[in-house]
C-alpha cells in the first residue's frame, strides 16, 4: 500500500473510532473507488458517510 493509502487508513480509523484492519480495507475501497462488503454491521454504521459499504444481509445474491 502507498503512504497516500495508509495515511487515509489512519485517519479513517481515528475518525471513525475502528480498528486499523478495518481503516485498510476502508482506505482501499476509497482509493480504488469501490464498494466494501461486510457482514459487520457495526462498521458499516461506522463508516456509510465516507465509504460506498454494503453489508451481506443488504445483498440479494
């Protein structure tokens, strides 16, 4: 990962209050103008304003 990306994966994950795991894959979905998929609702709450985030049970597979 660039320092551009761990820079967004810090800042995500103070802001946010989540974990530095999560801010990385928050981080890359930014980067890469994607969408997260999650089963942890808790994140997603978290991080909807900033980060396109569905969660599993939103899918219709």
């Amino acid at each position: 990962m660039t320092l551009e990306g761990w820079l967004k994966a810090i800042k995500l994950s103070i802001d946010k209050d989540i974990s530095i795991y999560d801010a990385i894959y928050g981080a890359m979905t930014l980067i890469f103008n994607g969408i997260l998929v999650t089963s942890d609702e808790k994140l997603s709450e978290r991080i909807k304003d900033t980060v396109r985030v569905v969660t599993l049970d939103e899918l219709s597979l």
